[in-house]
C-alpha cells in the first residue's frame, strides 16, 4: 500500500532531464559523425541523429 508522502508516477520529463538527454544525444551523435578526419562534420545529419536519441529515450521506440 502507497504511503501518502510518496511521489505518484508522472509521464512528464522534467526540464532538466530533458536538457541532459538532449546534450548526451547531441554528444553521441557529434562522436559517431567525427570518425571521418578528413571530412566534415555534416551537421543536418548531426541534429537529425540527436534528435533520433532523445525520441528513442524518451519513449518514442520508433523515431
């Protein structure tokens, strides 16, 4: 039996949840696009993968 001092479940991110989620995508999509030295970093395709994490993280199976 819940106590009433426990906090109910809640499907909502909080704001700084969020902005760590989006900064660790946005890292790992950086390192994965930076395997190539010689050419450069195509950052559309940068955003479109970080954006793929933070949706996949957030619940979204299919992004």
């Amino acid at each position: 039996m819940a106590s009433d001092n426990e906090i109910e479940p809640n499907d909502e991110w909080d704001e700084e949840v969020m902005l760590d989620l989006r900064r660790f995508a946005m890292e790992q999509a950086l390192t994965a696009h930076m395997h190539k030295r010689d050419a450069q970093v195509d950052l559309a395709a940068v955003f479109r993968d970080a954006d793929r994490i933070v949706n996949y993280c957030a619940g979204h199976m299919n992004p």
